[in-house]
C-alpha cells in the first residue's frame, strides 16, 4: 500500500484511497485552523498544494483500476463511484490488479501478459517464454 504514491502511474485499492482521502482531510482542517490564526497569514494555504497533488494522483490511479482514464476524476459524483465500484479482475492496460486476482502472467493458450510474447510449455505443461 503506497507504493510510490505521487505518481501517476498504476492501480491502487479503495482502502488506499479512502486513506489518501482521510488524510488530505486532516491537512485541510489544520490548515484551517493555522489560517484563523493571523500570524501565519494566508500563504499556509500553500501547504494545500503537496497533499492535492497527492490526493489527484491517487484518484487517476483509481480511476485506472476501474479500467478508466485519471481524467474521469474530473466528472461530478464520480469519486463517489470511486469509491465503492469493484476494479477491473485481473490485469488491465494499467497494471496489475493491486489485490492480485486474476493476476496469472500466462492466459490459456501460453500469452504473457506481461512481455507481450507467447510462451512455450514444457513436459509438465509449464509455460516458458520464447526468445
């Protein structure tokens, strides 16, 4: 869980989501309370900027395990989809799936998913990758 968080790239679960979500909330409430208070002035706002990185970058990952592209986040109510839709089984044109169900790296007749060949099987029916 949090596996490289601020990238862009990949799938995550809707626990971590949930977190990333949980915790951009507890910023936005100190920052809150830090701007109530005059000595800090207004630029503690920018504070906001790290974690809403982190907050978006998190979405597309979820958006991508729902077999989606990141800019669905940007739909009205689709975060709340987000969060209750099962992902995609099994990999998808983003990843693996990040529970690893259906995560088999041979489909039925010997594809590797993950190098894009096909494979070879040997006398106990194991797949081997072609060169």
């Amino acid at each position: 869980m949090f596996k490289d968080p601020f990238s862009f790239y990949g799938r995550i679960r809707r626990t971590e989501l949930a977190l990333t979500q949980i915790f951009y909330i507890i910023i936005n409430f100190f920052v809150i309370i830090l701007q109530e208070n005059k000595t800090f002035g207004s630029w503690i706002e920018i504070t906001l900027l790290l974690p809403l990185y982190l907050l978006i970058s998190q979405g597309a990952k979820r958006c991508h395990d729902l077999g989606k592209s990141g800019w669905w986040q940007l739909i009205p109510f689709y975060a709340i989809f987000m969060f209750f839709a099962a992902g995609d089984y099994g990999p998808n044109e983003y990843g693996d799936n990040p529970k690893g169900e259906g995560n088999d790296n041979f489909d039925a007749f010997g594809y590797d998913f993950k190098s894009g060949k096909m494979a070879e099987a040997n006398a106990n029916n194991i797949p081997q990758e072609l060169d």
